[in-house]
C-alpha cells in the first residue's frame, strides 16, 4: 500500500486489525469461518466505525464528531 520509503502506509490498517484481534477474535472461537466474518462486519460497522472513539477525533466517536461539527 505504501511506496518505497513510506514506513507509516500501513500503519493506520495494521493498528485496525491488531484493535479487531483484540477486541473481537481473540476473545471466543468460531464455529465456522462465516459466523467469524459476521461477527467482524458487524464490529466494524456498528461499532468501531460509528461509536468507537478515535484519537484523531479529540478522543471522540464519530457519530459525536459529526454532531458537534453539524
């Protein structure tokens, strides 16, 4: 993703999937890769994206964010 000499490309991904180990996978197993697929669509698009709060926001979740701009 990141050309050559650009350490910082991958960063903001790779923070993102080590939160959803964390958070998510890590915690329970999965029956089936599908139910695990479910279950980390569902964390990205109703929770980290619209609630959880992020540094480059103030410390703020977006849904606020966007309130308080608005």
């Amino acid at each position: 993703m990141s050309g050559k000499g650009n350490c910082y490309g991958n960063a903001a991904v790779e923070t993102l999937f080590k939160t959803i180990k964390a958070e998510l996978i890590w915690r329970q197993s999965w029956p089936t890769r599908r139910a695990a697929e479910l279950a980390i669509f569902e964390y990205i698009n109703g929770f980290c994206n619209p609630r959880r709060r992020h540094s480059a926001l103030g410390w703020k979740s977006p849904v606020a964010f966007e309130r308080k701009v608005a």
